[in-house]
C-alpha cells in the first residue's frame, strides 16, 4: 500500500486527516487499541469508586449525603455490612481491577506498537523505492546524509508518535468524557473547581507548541547537515589522511555540530518553560480542589469518601491534561519530520512524463544515432551542443577530449540518466523518449567513469546484472576481464568479499570486476567510460584483445585518455567544449592537425623516452 502524504497539489497533510492517512491499514488494529484502552480507563475508574464507597459506607458509616452510585459500588461488592466485617474485600477488589486495567493498557500499547512499527516499515520501504526512481537532477543536487537523515531519524520520530500519542489522544478524551459525567453526578460545585484550569491549560499548550513549530523544523534540518558531513567524512576518510587534512574536518565538523547543539538547547530552555508552566498549573488545580473540598467538607456538603474519589479521578486526568504538552510537541516535531518525508515523496519519478509508444520485444542489434542533440546541467552552459553521430551494429566508436568536454555526458543521454533539451537519440531507428527505460537499459553493459562495488563477494558482484548467472558464464566474463587468474589467487576466489565499494581491491581490479560485470551481460551495446585507465598496458592490450575478438558482434562505445586503447576503433571522434571537432579512424586523425595528433605527438614521444631509460 502506498500512502500520499499530501494533496493534490503537493502541500503535506496536517492534523487528524494527516494521522487518519498515515494509519491507513493499520486502522483495525488502532480501533482493538482504542478498544482496550477503553476497558483499562473502565477498570481504573473503577478503584478509585471502590475506595470512596468502601470510606463512606463501611469506614465512616454515615455519609453526608446518599450517592447512587458510590452506593451501587458498595452493594455489588456484598453491601456495607459484609463489607465492614470483611476489609479485605474492597482490597482484593481494588488489586484485581487494577490488575485488570493493567493487563489491558499492555495489549493496548502491543497493538499500537505493532501498529506504528508496521506503517514505519512501509514508509521506509516507500521512501527507498521512491528514492531509487528519483531523477537525477534531484539527486545531483541532494546531499546522501541528509537522504539518509530523512529516512532514518525523521522516520523514527513518526513511530515514536504513533506508538505512543495516538493512544494518548484517545486516553486523554476517553477520560474527560468519562469522568466529568462521575464527577458532575457526584457534586456539581466540586466539579467545576476541580476542572477549572483544564481548558486554560489545554489551550496554553495548543498556543505555546504553535508558536514554536518552526524550532522543530531548525532542529531537524541542523541534524540532516550535521549527518551530511558526518556521511561525507566517512567516505573520504583516506582522502582526509592521505593530505593530513584531520584538523580542517573537525573544523568542518564542528559548525554543524555547534549549530545542532545551539538550535537544540533553545528548544530545551523554550520547553522548559512550557513544562514549568504546565506543572504549576496542574499543581495549582490540585490546590483548587483541595480547597474546594476542605471548604465543603467543613460545610457539611460532601463526604470524606466523595473528596477521596474527586481527588482520585482529578490525578487521573490531570496526567493525561499535562501530557497534552508533550504530544502537542512530539505531534509537532512529527508534523515538521512527515514535511522533509513528503519533500522526497512528491519528488517525480524519472519516468514521470514518459510516454513509451514503442514496445519491442526482442534486443536492439546495437545501430545508434545522435540527431542535434543538445544537453546543458546549467540553462546557460551546454554540456554538449549540436552532436551528430552515427554508429552502426557491431562497430567500435571511441571518444577523446579534454575533461569537461561532455564525453560522459554523451554516455548519460544514452542511458537516459537524463533526456537532452533539444535533438533526438536513436536506437534502430526508435526515438529513446518513447522507449521503457529499464528496457533500453538492458540494451547496454555499462562500466562508468568511477566503477562501484558492493560490500559483497565478488561472485556477487559480477552478477550483479544477472542474478542467475552460472560459475562458467562468471568466469568467461572474468576471463575476457584479465581478472579470473588474480580472483583465483585470492584465499577464497570468487567468494572473497571486497568490503565497502571494493576497497581490498586496487584501482585496476576494481576496473576489471567491473567490466567482467558487463560483459556477463551480454549486452547489444558496451559503454566503457575510461574503464581501462587504471590497468596497466599488458592487461590493456588483453583486454583490448578479447574485446576485438567480440568484434561485430555488439556495438562498442569507448572513452579514454590513452589513445593505445582508441586505436583499434572504427571511428573516433574528438570532443572540444561539448562539439564534435574531428571524426576519422586512428591513422587518419593521427596525419590530421588537431588535438589527436598534438596527443599522439606527446604520448609516443613520452613511451620512447621511458623506453630508454628503461633500457638504461
């Protein structure tokens, strides 16, 4: 089930419509909680009748006045007399009632903790799907802490309140409504200066908490930067050491740190405050009607046992009433967490807007085709501009250019990570717009820029892209990769977990697991995005080997620095500032003045010169 924490046009949803969509499938188990609730709030109220009649009628033995229904809870019990010669009735009386409300508050705070650990997960579940459909132009331009931040902390502060206040509210009301009929049927007069400063207070609460919202809101976001840095720091912590840049980070750290610190303790002191009032009032009530009652009790208008039960019922709703201040505040901080939540739920889909005409049910042979595209991140800055490419199946097109000049971004377009501004791309002769995107991607093995592994075996990772893949199919792939021989080394193979992002493995290793992971594939079309920079020339030459060997069979894409592994391409193009400059083969482009040849110059004058001194 999907819940939608706003409306129609995006505006989160607050009070009771929030909660009544956010309990959604849960309800049923809210209302047996709502249920038991009822029948310990029964069973409470009904030792504190037991005490007032047992004083009144069995104690005392002359009541100021006749109360039914003290009188009705004495005569159920075995009458005053049976009774007075047996106290210890109302007292066993007393322990099994309050037994019972005991036993059933517990099924009542059960079913409201698997209530809220229930929606808590399916809103869990619902952010991480919804996060993996995100566009990326979002997530470009989100911090990962304060992703993580939103999905944990603020998560946790919404189970919190469900677990917790919802039942409150409940006990809270299901207590005023009760009591206050008791409490007007036993003595009017007593009643309203025993609930005299309940309303003020509820009303102090529901005024102070609005006027301090936006703290909530200071708070959580002070904690989404803090837990970016904290997130940031950890995943270049070898950077950090390798330029000794300790001192600088804990700098860093400590602003969002004190900033977090600061907007907390402001919340404190203002909570403080608020509590400070709220229990001065609720000890100024029990004044009220501790004076009330000696007043009345002097005049001869209530009985001992009738200011034993008022006092009684006026501390079990004075709880409750000073609780209203906490739920008020944690309702507050839940309504600040559920905004951040919603933030990432209206976020659209990369697929949003798509409109997929074009269902092919067999793979592409790989012929692409790049119309005037024109992409830029910034409005003002194209990335790429007016590419025009053509590759037919089976052929081997290599990119070269500077950094910056839009090689990845091409690889980008094509997987649809984002779409181009103008211009169109082509995969046999379909426009990519009108393709399903997890159908195009399956079209490609892909190897990016900055290769990722997972913290699990490499088996695992291998197969990553096929999940089914056989040990002969992994290790075909890992072959044509240079890799299997080195897996085949480690003490455990192919069972070897490489920790966080591959860290065990050197640069070079990481490069060629990843590239036996899309070779397993089998892909119509390989993008290698400078996949081989890391690799020295022998295994580059292997590669390049078993590539050729694949030669007409899938369509290849390459970008690289290290014009040893464009050579072989059919076709090569040269970016400049986001525009195709020169295009040709290796030989042509070499005899051609232009950025190839000026590199060509450089890196064949650079080899010979390490040739010699080598020898030497």
């Amino acid at each position: 089930m999907t819940l939608k924490l706003h409306d129609d046009s995006g505006k989160t949803l607050s009070g009771p419509k929030l909660v009544w969509t956010l309990i959604a499938g849960f309800r049923g188990m809210y209302l047996w909680a709502a249920l038991a609730l009822f029948a310990a709030t029964a069973f409470q109220f009904v030792v504190p009748l037991i005490g007032s009649a047992t004083i009144d009628y069995s104690l005392v033995q002359d009541p100021v006045h006749e109360e039914p229904l003290l009188r009705r809870v004495i005569d159920l019990i075995g009458g005053p007399e049976l009774v007075t010669q047996n106290l210890w009735l109302p007292a066993i009386a007393m322990l099994a009632f309050a037994a019972l409300g005991g036993l059933f508050n517990y099924y009542q705070k059960l079913a409201a903790a698997k209530a809220s650990d229930g929606i808590c997960k399916r809103l869990k579940d619902q952010l991480y799907d919804h996060i993996q459909r995100m566009s990326n132009r979002h997530l470009d331009q989100t911090q990962t802490g304060d992703l993580v931040q939103r999905c944990t902390s603020d998560v946790e502060t919404t189970r919190i309140f469900l677990a917790a206040h919802i039942v409150e509210i409940g006990r809270g009301l299901v207590l005023i409504a009760t009591v206050l009929p008791i409490m007007l049927s036993m003595h009017v007069g007593l009643t309203i200066a025993s609930m005299a400063l309940i309303p003020v207070i509820i009303l102090y609460s529901y005024l102070y908490i609005k006027k301090v919202k936006h703290l909530f809101t200071e708070v959580d976001e002070a904690e989404g930067r803090l837990t970016s840095v904290v997130q940031e720091n950890l995943t270049g912590i070898r950077v950090v050491r390798a330029f000794g840049r300790h001192d600088f980070e804990i700098e860093k750290f400590e602003k969002p740190n004190t900033e977090y610190r600061d907007s907390s303790i402001k919340l404190i002191k203002i909570m403080s405050w608020f509590w400070s009032v709220a229990d001065i009032a609720s000890l100024t009530q029990i004044g009220i009607a501790l004076i009330a009652s000696a007043y009345l009790a002097l005049q001869g208008s209530v009985s001992i046992g009738t200011i034993f039960a008022f006092l009684a019922l006026l501390n079990m709703v004075l709880w409750p009433v000073r609780m209203i201040g906490r739920i008020l505040t944690d309702f507050g901080k839940t309504a600040v967490a559920l905004q951040r939540i919603n933030e990432i739920l209206t976020q659209p889909f990369e697929t949003e807007g798509d409109r997929i005409t074009l269902a092919p049910n067999q793979p592409t042979t790989g012929r692409i085709a790049f119309q005037d595209v024109t992409f830029a991140h910034h409005p003002t800055d194209p990335t790429v501009e007016g590419i025009n490419l053509q590759i037919e199946p089976g052929e081997t097109l290599a990119i070269l250019g500077p950094s910056g000049s839009g090689k990845t971004t091409l690889m980008h377009l094509l997987l649809r990570f984002y779409d181009c501004d103008s211009g169109s791309i082509q995969i046999d002769g379909m426009n990519i717009k009108e393709l399903d995107r997890a159908y195009l991607r399956a079209q490609f093995g892909v190897v990016l820029q900055e290769p990722f592994l997972y913290s699990r075996s490499i088996r695992n990772n291998i197969r990553f892209g096929v999940s089914d893949a056989q040990q002969a199919d992994i290790e075909e792939a890992a072959n044509m990769a240079c890799i299997h021989d080195t897996i085949q080394n480690f003490s455990d193979g192919y069972d070897t977990e490489i920790g966080e992002k591959g860290i065990t493995l050197s640069g070079g290793q990481r490069q060629r697991v990843a590239i036996s992971r899309a070779l397993l594939r089998k892909p119509p079309v390989l993008l290698l995005d400078d996949a081989l920079s890391a690799v020295d020339n022998e295994t580059e030459s292997s590669i390049i080997s078993a590539l050729q060997q694949r030669h007409g069979k899938q369509t290849t894409i390459v970008i690289a620095h290290r014009l040893s592994t464009l050579a072989h391409a059919d076709k090569i193009v040269v970016l400049e500032n986001g525009r195709i400059t020169k295009s040709g083969t290796h030989q042509s482009l070499k005899d051609e003045d232009g950025l190839y040849r000026r590199l060509w110059t450089i890196q064949t004058q650079l080899e010979a010169t390490l040739a010699v001194e080598t020898k030497s």
